[in-house]
C-alpha cells in the first residue's frame, strides 16, 4: 500500500491532481478508523498479557466466560478491519482507474464499521459487541447510572481515543456540509470550517471523553461520600476543561503577528494537566512509589509481571508522551506547521500506544489491590488460566450444584473406620480454631485427617457438641 501510495504521489503530480486535493483532508478522513483498528489489535495484546499473567480481567470486568472476546478475536478483528481499511485506502488512490468517487471510499469505510457494531442479529460475536452497547449509554449520561469499573475503563480509553473522535466530527461535518468537496465527489481543495479549532463543536468534541469521566467521579462521590479520591480525580480530569478553552480562545483571537494573552494560559494549564495527570497513573492508578515496596524498589510490594524492567520502562514513557502536546508545539514552531496533520497523526497513534501500556499496570493494580473498591472480595488468584482450568469454571457454572465437582476425600479417625464426612470434627487438633461462621461451613473442603495423638475424651466430646451446633445452624438456615 505505501509503495501504491509513493507511485500515486509522482503520478498525480505529473497530472496535476495534487493542486486539486489538499493531502490533509484524505488524512483527516482516514485517522480515526486507523486509530480505532490500531486500538483493537493492543487491546488482543493487553487480553494475551493479563491472561498468561493471571490477571483475571474476566472477573474485574464481570464478562461471562463463555462469551467474551480472546486475544485471537480481538485481533482477528483487528487484521479484518485493517485489510478493509487498506482496500479502502488503494481504491481511494486508484478512483479514476476505476471510474468510482474518490470521496465515496472514506465515508463506506465508515459505513462498514458502524455496521458492523449496530448489527443486530446474533452474528459476528453478538453478546460481545453489545456488551459494549449497554456500557456505552451508562458513559454517555454518567452522572445518572452506578459506575462499575467497565464503564470507568472503557471511558479512559475514549480519553486516548480523543483524537479518532474529533475525525469522526470532521467526517461528518465534511460530508453533510460538502463545504469543500465538489459535486461529483472527486475532489476537495481545503479542510474548510469543519477542522477548525476555534469552532465550539470542535472544543465541544474534545472534551467530552474528559467530562464522561468527571461525571462518573462525581457519581463516585455520591454513592461512596469519599471526598478522596473521587472529588481529586475529578479535579484531574477538569483541567482538560481549561487546555481545550485556553487553546480555542487563542485560536480564535490570536493574528498572524502576535499570539493571544490566552496562548500563555493554555501553556500553564497544559503543564498543570500533564503533571496532575502523570502523577495521577504513577501513584494511584499504578501504585508505584508505595511505603512498602521492599524489594521492588519505586514499585509496590507484590508485582504480577515477569520482569521490574517492565515497569519501569513505563514509569519512563508515560512521563514522556504526557508532554507530546509540547513535541507538537515546538515542531510546529521550527517550521514544521505545514506537517501538523501528520505530526498529530504520530502522537494520536503514541497516545494509544501509551494506553495500551497503562492498561496492564492499571488492571494488575486492581487484581492484587482492588484500588478502584469495585469487587466486594479483595483476594482472588493471581495463577495464571489455562484452557482447561477456563473449562472446568464454565463447567462448574452450568452445574446445578458445583460441590458435586469437588473430589470427596476419605476421611480417617485414629483407631476408627471411615466414617461420615458429616461428622467429622471440624477441628482436628485443639490448637486449631474452629470455622467461625455458618457459611465456612459450607465451602469447608473435607480433607484427610490422620492423627497418631491420642485424644482424651473431654476434647472429643468438645468437638463432637461443636459439629453439632454448627449442623444445627445450618439446617435451620437452609430451612
């Protein structure tokens, strides 16, 4: 495709086409579903790395197991969207060959994958696709629905999403408006209103995956009244607010000749942005730089991933691309204005790319802390899921009554025969404390009990009066 792309730069420049179509406008009309695809194909990465690590992101998210997308199906996906994507791309490039409006391509590529997520037969992994259509109206109007940790994560990756979202803005304002595009779909000599940055819809489109995000921490604070650190997270999230006025005040009053009062107070609120927000992933939703630590120096005490270098590495590179609105700036100032398209286009694609890396670390911290307060049970398994242990969960799921899975072990009594496991002590030894509720009782997995210690007949009737208490209490519960 790239070298189709350099043979139809030279060619179109010999037959003057390139005069008649301005590069930026194919390049806005593109991003954001590449985005979308790129983003897909790290999150069957993010899914292949919790899972060989054993982070139970099936539980975190509270999928059903026999039903969620596998790193194969996201990626898969990923490799389907992206031949269309590249087929699209080519018959762009070659519309006059094949007699086909160069402008049509863009908008079926679009056409193709809102399809795709609307369709409403079950085909096409319809459980997962519309998994994701109930926890998108809950983002949407935020403030009104109890946020669990799906909505909450599926809104911070909108957040890296940001830039494919204002493409689709320009998409959709460059085909309804055809402000720029000729009648026969062939041409389009200028971005035109649509892109520009001191359109409100534009500041609009920008902060709404900020806001989506502040609304749930506000309904954080309501359902938890803990002022931190719902009402702090909000405070992160509202300095994007600030950036997106600041930069579309300067755009809208600066001149060719002097920039604007708001351009300083765009670069301070950015700085405020970046640092907040840097320390914001570090610390809370990493849980680096923890008391703590030992051996795992700047990380926290218990780390789930083979190799510190890991973190570390990230620590590094979530501090560097937090500041690429700065890189964007200064290449813009040394003379690279007349590239910004494709310079955003680069740190669009980083800014996902740093998403993808957040995510492992932002969910192992929810494994093994369960930072968020979003599962009632903080201590689950850390072992890593193979297929069969999956298949013996799904099984167990379908069972009427999963004990019956349990292996029942032979229990033995010294000087005795094998008994009823109903009466055996629940206590083996008299150093041991007993189950302390009725539900112990039920998960109590019977075990062998050997012991070549004689008892003396006051502990055996101890134990004895024990059991029946507690079967006692467990019938009438279950009564």
């Amino acid at each position: 495709m790239v070298l189709s792309a350099v043979f139809h730069s030279y060619q179109a420049a010999s037959d003057d086409v390139a005069g008649r179509n301005d590069w930026r406008v194919v390049v806005r009309l593109y991003r954001g579903p590449f985005l979308v695809i790129l983003f897909l194909f790290l999150m069957g990465i993010n899914v292949y790395g919790w899972r060989s690590s054993g982070v139970n992101h099936v539980l975190i998210f509270e999928l059903d197991p026999r039903n969620h997308l596998s790193e194969q199906h996201l990626m898969e996906l990923a490799a389907i969207f992206g031949v269309i994507w590249t087929l699209s791309v080519l018959t762009f490039l070659y519309s006059t060959q094949l007699s086909i409006p160069a402008y049509a391509n863009p908008l079926s590529l679009f056409i193709i994958m809102a399809i795709f997520m609307l369709n409403p037969t079950k085909t096409f992994k319809h459980d997962a696709r519309f998994w994701f259509l109930r926890v998108a109206p809950r983002i949407i109007l935020a403030p009104f629905f109890y946020v669990g940790f799906a909505d909450f994560w599926l809104a911070d990756q909108l957040n890296s999403l940001g830039q494919a979202l204002k493409d689709f803005q320009f998409l959709l304002c460059f085909y309804i408006s055809g402000e720029t595009m000729d009648d026969e779909w062939d041409k389009a000599d200028s971005l035109g209103y649509c892109s520009s940055s001191a359109w409100w819809l534009v500041a609009l489109v920008s902060c709404m995956p900020a806001w989506f995000r502040f609304a749930q921490c506000l309904r954080r604070y309501r359902d938890t009244k803990e002022a931190f650190p719902h009402l702090v997270n909000a405070g992160k999230y509202s300095t994007t607010f600030f950036v997106v006025i600041f930069s579309t005040l300067d755009s809208a009053y600066r001149t060719d000749v002097e920039r604007s009062p708001f351009f300083y107070l765009y670069i301070l609120s950015a700085i405020i942005s970046s640092c907040y927000t840097y320390i914001w992933d570090i610390k809370m939703d990493w849980g680096f730089f923890a008391a703590g630590a030992g051996d795992n120096r700047f990380l926290r005490e218990e780390i789930v991933y083979s190799s510190k270098g890991y973190y570390y590495f990230a620590i590094v590179e979530d501090l560097v691309l937090r500041f690429s609105w700065a890189y964007k700036l200064i290449l813009k100032e040394v003379g690279f204005a007349a590239y910004s398209e494709l310079t955003t286009s680069v740190f669009a694609a980083l800014e996902v790319v740093r998403r993808f890396i957040w995510n492992f670390f932002r969910l192992e911290n929810e494994h093994l802390n369960n930072c968020g307060k979003f599962r009632a049970v903080r201590d689950i398994s850390v072992a890593p899921i193979d297929a069969s242990d999956q298949q013996q969960i799904i099984k167990m799921m379908d069972e009427p009554d999963p004990a019956s899975l349990f292996r029942k072990k032979k229990i033995l009594k010294t000087q005795a025969a094998v008994i009823d496991p109903l009466r055996v002590p629940l206590i083996s030894d008299t150093d041991k404390k007993p189950a302390s509720t009725v539900a112990n009782l039920k998960t109590f997995h019977i075990g062998t009990i050997q012991s070549n210690k004689r008892r003396n007949k006051e502990t055996d009737r101890l134990e004895e009066d024990l059991q029946r208490r507690l079967l006692d209490l467990n019938q009438q519960e279950t009564a």
